[in-house]
C-alpha cells in the first residue's frame, strides 16, 4: 500500500535532512551504546559476583593470627550470628618457577583433606583436587597459572619453612577470595610475581609445624547477624593468639577493588548516556526548528486543508522519533558489541565463572524509551511553535528579524568589528540560547576527552610519586619474624646490593574518638632514602622523632588533624595500646599508612629495634644472581621488585586503557562534529540567500565560507576554553567520586591532555565545517536574484 | 533574427564596455532542452543607460547573468574590454564582479543583521577606490538612514540602500533585475530617479531588465527580447524623466 501523502512528504523530507538526522542520530547512538555497555557490565559484573560469592561461599568476616588453638573454633561457632567458621592455615613463600628469574611470592591456603572448603570453595578450572595428606600437590590459581604457562602436571618448587620442596600442579582454580588478586603490600596485581597455591591441610600443618593449629579464619553470618559486634568479639577471642585485627569484606582486597570497579561502571553508565541524549535532543531541536520556520507556509496550508494541530504535531514528532530510533538501533548494537569485547576483558581480569555482558529486554526498552523521550522533548518547543500558528498567519512569509546594534556597540566600541563581524555577533546575539548550547554542547565533548586523559595522567603521577619519588628501593624484602640490626649487615653482603634500608611494619587499629581503623605502622629510619614520604604534588615530608604522620585518607576517616592524639593499638606481640599525637598529614594518592620513626615504634611496641622488612638498592647487572640467594634464604618471606611492579600493571591495563581512549576519542568527536556540521548546516539554510547575494557582490567563495563558519568557529573558541575548565571540574568531582580508602586520583592534568583534547575537538570542528564548506558551491546565485526572503 | 543590430545601430555614447557574438545558452531540464539564448550579437557601451526589455521567459534574466558573471554561454563569446567572460573560470568571474559589476536586486538582498551603512560597508571594504558608506547613501537619499537595519526601512528605502550598496564600489557596470518590480508605482519612481543620477553623475554604464515597457522612456537604447534572441533595438531621441513615466 502506498503511504498517506503527508507520510510521503516526511520520507522526503527525512531523506533531505539526513545529513543533520545523521548526525543526531550518531550522537544519540553514542549515548545508547554507553548505557547498553557499562550497563550491560555493570549488571554482568553484579550478578557474577553474587552468583559466585553465594555459590561458593565467600565468606563475611575474615581474621589472622600467628597461631591459635582448633579448639578456639568452636567458641567462634557458637557465637551468635556465626552460620559457618573454617580455619585454615595460610603462609607465604617464595617460589622458584623454572625460566622465571624474579622471585615470586605465592600465598598457600589450606583445603581441608575430607571435602570442600566450607567456605571461600574453589572453581576447579581444570585438573583435579588436591589428594588427602598429599605434600607435594597444590591446586593453582588461573591468573598464575596463565601468567606463566603452568598446566597440571608441571612443576615448581618453593622453600617452605626453611625447606625445599618441589610442588607439583594438581589443578588451576579460582575463588571468590581473589577475583583480582594482589598480594599483601602491593597495589596493582601482578600475576607473575604473586600468586595464590591451595594445599592439602594436614601437609601444610605438618610442613609448618601447624598441627591443631590456624592463622586464618573466615566466617559466614547468619542473615541479621551483628557484623560489628562479632567482628569486635573475634579480636578479644583472638588477641592472645597474634590476632591482626578482623574485618568484614568491606575491607577485603579484592572484593574492595570489584566493587571499585562495579561502582565506576555504573556512575558512567548514567552520566555519559545522559551527556550524549541531552545533544541529541538539542540538535534535533535545531534542525526541527529550522525546518518548521521553512516550512511555515506549508504548515499553514495543511491546518487550512483540515488537519489537525495533533496530525501536523505528531508529523513533525514522527522525524524525531525516527531519528532516535535509527541512532538507538545503531547505539545498541554497538553497545553490544563493546559490551562483549568489555566482558572479555573483565574474563581476563577477574576469573570468574558466569562472567558475561548482561543484554536485559528492559534495559533495552528502558534505553530505547529515554532515547525516544529525549527526542520528543528536543522537538517539542519546535512543534508547539507550529501549532500555535493560526492558518492564516501561517501562510504569510515570516516577519523580518528585529536585529539591534551589539553590546560592545552600545558600549561604543562599533570601529572594532568589520561588517562581517558585526553580522556574525549579531546572528549569535539574537539566537543566545541556541549559541549558548552549542558552545555547551562543544565545551562537553571538549571535556569527555580531558576526562578520558585525565585517568592516564592521574595514574602516571601516581605511579611517579609512589615507585619514583617514595619507593625508590629496586627490591624490597620480608623476613616472617622481626630480625635485629644485624640482618642490614647481612643483606649488605648479598650480591649486587648497594644499600639497605631495614624497616619495621606492624599491623596496628588507629582510634580517635568513636572512629578506628586497622592499619599498617611503618616504623622507618631518620633520613630514609630509599623510602620517603612523598605527598601527592611530589614534595617530600621529613619524618618528626616523635608523633606519628598520617595519610590523608586515614586522617580523614579518624577525622584527625595535626595535635591529634590518637589511641594507637599494635595488633602484635604484647599488643600495646599508647597514645601518640599526630605530626603531620600528606596527601598520599595510595594506601593508608601511619609513619613513626623507628625508634618511637620500637618504645611503642616495648621492645629493642628490630626489622621485619628491608629495602635494597642492587646492581643490576647482579640481579639474577640476587635473585637466585634470597630465593634460598629461609628468613625471607616474600620480595617484590618496583620496576617488574610497574611494568607488569601497565601491561595488564594498557589494552584497557587503548581501548578506553579510543573510544572515548571517537564518541567526543561525534559530539563536537554532530554539532559543528549541525550549526553550519542550519546557518547554511538561513543564510543561504545572503551567502549568495555575497558571492554575487563579488565575494569569494573562500570569503562566503568564512563567512558562514565564522559563527561556529566562535562558539568552538568559546566552547573549547570552557571545556577545559569542565573538564578540570568534572576530574575534580571523579577524584571525589571514585575515591576509595586504597586509592584516591591525583588531580594531576597535564598541559598535554588540554592541547589533546583541544585540539581534537578543534580538528573535528574544522573536518565537519569543511563538509559544509563543500555545499557553499553549490549555491545557486541565479536563483537569489529572485529569491525573496 | 536581427542579431547584427547592436553593432549597426545609430551612434551611441561612449566606446563597446561588453560585446556579444553568437552567445547561446542552453540549460537542459531532464528529457528536453530550454534554450533560454539563441544567438545573440550585442554591444554595451560606457556610459549607455539600457533598458532589456522582455516578457517572463525571454532570456532577458539569462542575459544578464551571463553579462554579470554569474553564468557562461554554452556557446558564443562575451568580452567586457579585453576580459573573455566566456572562458573565465569561477574565481576570474569572482573577480570580475568584485572589480567592476554592481548588481541591484528585485527583492533588494541586504543582509537584515547589518545596518544601512554597514550594509554598504560590507561591499567597499573589499572595493579598491570606494567611496564612503555616507556618501553612498546620500546619493540614494538615505543621509538619514544609515544606523537603520533592513526591516525598520520600507521597501523603496532597501531597494535604495541596495543600489547604493551596489555604487559605492565605483562599478563599471550596474545590473538591476526588476529593480522596481517589487515596489508600488511611486516608490518605483524614486528608484528610478536615483538610477538615473548614477547614471548621469557616475557615468556608470546601467542595464536595467523589466518587463514594465513604461520604464524603457527613460533608456539610452530599449533592447527588446523574446524567446532567448533579440528582436528590435530602439534608440530614444529623448530620454523621459522618471517623473513623466506612468504604468
């Protein structure tokens, strides 16, 4: 059947206008495939998680002692609120992987030889379980296992207290415990230098002299149960045992840092979408608004014919809504494609079972409808503008524009401007929201791109301050128990080391007032070289001899300020509690720490100064052969090396980041395009008489176009500046945002990222204005010479 | 057809500014071909006040498109002194018009965010030897008009901003298509009046096409055209004043 004639004249119409419809349609697509993406991940990644931590049991309070009695499980048991308890047995080592030269540490968590762990169960990936009693079996975690190559049926071998022993992989497996996994001290994971074993319990009581005995324990709650109260029982429960303090999983690594990143992808799954939308619902404003007042005698002839305001309302409607159907379908399946590669990459980084992109029908509707409704409301002020005119009037030609002399003009400064000048401000002068929104629109895309540099170069500085200016140690060491002054001489003596750094770590709680929290006190020696405190603009702290320094994210959560006195409780040894007044504050962008020096600490903690970590600066032509020692030495627990830290990191997120940006690049250059060539476009159509009078009166063709562009090449001035500082806010609102009690950003934009995205956005605006460009040859000039306006 | 006539014809001021020889134009229009000129010989001389005069569809408008620079023959030759208009490309037509044509407009074309002067202004910037905005529009008789914008002037008032617009650059040539055909008879007269001070005062060689056979009294020489070719070449004794017209 053959359409309605006035669906006829919309088809026409459209297939005129797609250059503009395209755009919008673009811009709207941007918006959709961002919600369908980081939606789509954040309810893949939501449901993951509760589907693995509720079928695998990952547990709610976590504990650590040095070695507590089994019988103590029991009492934990009967609690109330307590539903299950499973202590285990949890060491760490250093490990020899054959052709891996660096030293790894690896984390050996027991498995109970009579079944499944109760709680925190494995997903056995490949390979089998652990055989009762077996001593020379572990099963291995994924990331480790990939990051080198190991299968069941390799091997490695790795000193455990004090004794070789060769380990040979049973199984690769996953568990809620370490959806990412980063090990004790370090902030990025780092899969080929730190992974995590499980092994037969009863072999790794044996191997420890552990038997009867736990240093871990989890516990899952009953629903209702008092998180606090049993968290708080536990640590008395345990004190006498070397307890480091409980806490709940808001405090557990991995699921801080899953959470870290659900809560990132849903904040962007609504701000972007909502950024990108609102474009679209202004271009189609524009257009629609150009093509009503071009079509105003027809809208007239129409309402005379008999149609009503609603069929010639819904016609014009029906563009809108058409436009943003078109750019939904292309946002969804590009929102869906993006959405599986992104799914793909948290596979990789998260190891979870179930792991996929979520497509959900209301999703897809809901996302469609918002898309649709921000369509219609861009319409609207245009629509009704059409139906507020009486046939009549309608039908008439539009009454000449009142133009009155500019601001500057009446401030009389008239000689300043040329002609075309005054022209192209009194264009913007007459039209200010629509300028205003253009410019806005500009500025937005101007600052997704700062945004998207912003997180490059907040985690550069990051990285520069934490491995460059604070730690610039090339190996750090840990011994399993405190060791005295003479283990610098003996470290000294390793090869290839240059200097040592010993130091002292305990696990401590912090309190002022009602508030606490459990944290690391570093006790370090005056005038340390190899690790300084360093705030987040670079500039290093000395250490006071009394008082202890803060980070500022510890500082805020004790509500602390230098003067403070807080309670500090060592969570070790004798387990003392003393007060001690806060120095100083420094803004560190990583981790929260306490710093003491080494002598205040030792008085704290009521003994002689001993260490339980070492720095080293090496030779590097001699660290394989350092390496190749401290692997051996039983008092080392566990060495990390900065440069493979960094290195490692960079390559796990690089292709993230790669990703990231480009996208981000092309969707903020869809934005600044869809508006420049919008704005050229309508300016083309309303001035297209005057273009060519112009050209008649001589003009040149290259004249008439910077004629016609001048007006957006001033809002891209105004807009790109304004950008800039949006984006410096908006970084300044994410630092905020996306602040944790691991991590807070620098607000650290480089003069790069503001050239980057200023440039991007200025060289989309000129692209998009020379399409335009294109079509002012095409002006007819005979025809204006009977064109009446 | 009488094409040879322009240049046989009785003695007319000034020296040939455009000469014509065989110019035909042809546009096609889908399946068939309108040949809007059909070979036309033409002489223009300084000075001369020239009225093309014609019904709707004569070529007359085609005529003065290809004089102006806003078109090329199909075939034929168009020279104004020793420019070939018919194989310059579009920046020397650019040129050309910039240099030496001002054109006036049947519905005036000014720029409705610029003033009256700064509507002029917009031409003798890009002029070599202009004369000023002001003295332009005094010599349309709108000394007291400048600062006003397009709609606050009638439409006898924009169609003379537009001829003054169209003077102050010192054109060679002023083209005016229906330059009263958009205007009521009084007002039209004015216009006129002061086409014809530029004509006299300037000595700006004017072509004026209507198809108002009332306004050709006032011509150096009436050039009557039908269907693309030219058919009687009239010269006035004397000229009639723009007052005495009637239509």
């Amino acid at each position: 059947m053959r359409p309605a004639a006035l669906d006829m004249k919309l088809l026409r119409d459209m297939w005129r206008l797609r250059g503009h419809l395209v755009a919008v349609a673009l811009v709207a697509a941007c918006g959709v495939a961002t919600f369908v993406t980081m939606r789509g991940a954040y309810e893949g990644l939501v449901e993951a998680r509760d589907y693995y931590y509720a079928q695998y049991r990952f547990a709610d309070v976590f504990a650590q002692a040095k070695r507590a009695p089994r019988s103590l499980v029991a009492r934990v048991a009967a609690l109330p609120g307590v539903a299950t308890v499973q202590a285990r047995i949890v060491h760490e080592v250093t490990l020899d992987v054959p052709g891996f030269q660096d030293p790894v540490t690896v984390r050996l968590i027991s498995v109970p030889d009579d079944g499944r762990p109760a709680l925190n169960d494995l997903v056995l990936e490949s390979g089998r379980y652990v055989a009762p009693r077996a001593s020379d079996e572990v099963m291995i975690g994924e990331a480790f296992a990939l990051a080198h190559d190991l299968k069941p049926g390799d091997s490695v071998s790795a000193v455990i207290n004090g004794r070789w022993q060769r380990l040979r992989v049973v199984g690769i497996a996953n568990s809620p415990e370490y959806v990412y996994v980063i090990g004790g001290a370090a902030i990025f994971p780092d899969n080929q230098r730190f992974g995590v074993f499980w092994m037969s319990r009863k072999a790794l009581e044996a191997a420890l002299d552990m038997e009867d005995a736990f240093n871990d324990l989890t516990l899952r709650l009953a629903p209702g149960a008092d998180e606090k109260g049993i968290i708080r029982t536990l640590d008395v429960l345990l004190a006498p045992y070397g307890a480091t303090g409980a806490h709940g999983r808001d405090e557990q690594i991995s699921n801080q840092m899953l959470d870290g990143e659900i809560k990132t992808d849903r904040v962007t799954g609504i701000v972007i979408p909502a950024i990108f939308l609102a474009v679209a619902a202004f271009l189609i404003h524009n257009v629609l608004m150009r093509l009503i007042a071009l079509q105003r005698s027809q809208i007239g002839v129409l309402k005379s014919f008999g149609y009503s305001d609603r069929v010639v309302a819904w016609h014009y409607v029906k563009l809108a809504v058409g436009a943003a159907l078109v750019g939904g379908m292309i946002g969804i399946a590009l929102g869906a494609w993006l959405g599986n590669g992104l799914a793909d990459i948290y596979q990789r980084f998260f190891h979870m079972p179930r792991l996929e992109f979520r497509l959900s029908a209301e999703n897809l509707l809901g996302v469609t409808l918002v898309c649709v409704a921000a369509a219609v409301s861009g319409a609207w002020p245009a629509v009704r503008q059409a139906l507020r005119m009486p046939p009549a009037e309608a039908m008439r030609p539009e009454p000449p524009a009142r133009f009155k002399p500019l601001l500057v003009e009446r401030l009389g400064y008239v000689q300043l401007l040329s002609p075309a000048a005054r022209m192209l401000f009194r264009n913007v002068e007459r039209r200010p929201m629509r300028a205003a929104f253009s410019a806005l629109a500009i500025a937005l895309a101007c600052a997704l791109l700062v945004v998207g540099r912003f997180s490059l170069d907040a985690l550069d500085r990051t990285i520069r301050v934490q491995f460059e200016d604070a730690r610039r140690d090339d190996v750090q060491v840990g011994f399993y128990e405190p060791r005295s002054a003479q283990v610098k001489y003996d470290l000294a003596k390793l090869p290839g080391v240059m200097a040592v750094e010993a130091f002292r770590v305990v696990p401590a709680r912090l309190r002022l007032g009602h508030r606490s929290k459990r944290t690391a006190l570093f006790g370090l020696p005056q005038g340390a070289e190899l690790h300084r405190i360093v705030d987040i603009d670079g500039r290093v702290t000395t250490l006071p001899p009394s008082g202890v320094v803060l980070s500022a994210g510890l500082a805020r959560i004790l509500h602390a300020r230098p003067g403070s006195v807080i309670t500090v409780e060592i969570l070790e040894g004798e387990r003392r509690v003393r007060e001690v007044p806060v120095a100083s504050i420094v803004e560190e962008p990583l981790g929260l720490y306490a710093y003491l020096d080494e002598r205040p600490l030792a008085d704290l903690l009521g003994e002689d100064i001993e260490y339980s970590n070492a720095y080293l600066r090496v030779d590097p032509l001699h660290l394989d052969e350092l390496y190749q020692q401290i692997k051996r030495l039983p008092v080392v627990s566990g060495v990390s090396l900065r440069e493979a830290t960094i290195r490692s990191f960079l390559a796990t997120i690089a292709e993230n980041i790669v990703i990231s940006t480009t996208i981000l690049i092309v969707f903020a250059c869809v934005i600044a395009a869809g508006v420049v060539y919008n704005g050229a476009r309508i300016a083309l159509s309303e001035h297209a008489v005057t273009l060519a009078s112009l050209r008649i009166l001589g003009f040149t063709r290259r004249e008439v176009t910077g004629i016609l562009l001048g007006e957006q090449a001033l809002l891209a001035a105004i807009g790109i500046p304004v950008g800039l500082v949006l984006g410096y806010a908006i970084c300044a609102w994410m630092v905020v945002l996306i602040e944790t009690e691991l991590y807070r950003l620098p607000l650290a934009i480089t003069a790069h990222t503001y050239l980057y995205a200023a440039g991007l956005v200025a060289g989309a605006a000129v692209v998009s204005g020379a399409v335009v460009a294109w079509r002012v040859r095409h002006l007819d000039l005979v025809a204006v010479l009977k064109t009446r306006e | 057809m009488s094409g040879a006539a322009g240049s046989a014809m009785a003695p007319a001021p000034g020296v040939p500014a455009f000469r014509m020889r065989g110019v035909t134009k042809i546009y096609p229009m889908g399946e068939i071909e309108v040949r809007a000129l059909d070979g036309v010989d033409l002489e223009l001389h300084e000075r001369e006040f020239v009225v093309l005069l014609g019904a709707s569809g004569s070529g007359k408008s085609t005529l003065l498109n290809i004089l102006g620079g806003l078109d090329v023959p199909t075939s034929g030759e168009v020279w104004y002194l020793d420019h070939e208009l018919s194989r310059a490309n579009d920046e020397a037509l650019t040129h050309f018009r910039r240099e030496h044509v001002g054109f006036v407009f049947q519905f005036y074309n000014l720029i409705p965010s610029l003033t009256a002067a700064e509507n002029v202004a917009l031409v003798t910037e890009i002029a070599d030897d202009p004369m000023s905005p002001a003295d332009a529009l005094a010599l349309v008789g709108l000394a007291d008009r400048i600062n006003h914008f397009p709609a606050q002037l009638s439409g006898g008032e924009q169609q003379r901003v537009a001829i003054a617009r169209a003077v102050a650059k010192r054109p060679d040539v002023l083209l005016c298509d229906e330059p009263t055909g958009a205007l009521d008879i009084t007002t039209g007269k004015v216009v006129l009046e002061v086409l014809e001070r530029v004509n006299d005062e300037l000595g700006t060689t004017t072509v004026v096409i209507t198809h108002n056979a009332a306004i050709a009294r006032m011509a150096d020489r009436v050039i009557h055209i039908s269907s693309g070719r030219i058919g009687r070449i009239e010269t006035n004794a004397v000229k009639a004043r723009p007052a005495e017209l009637a239509w």
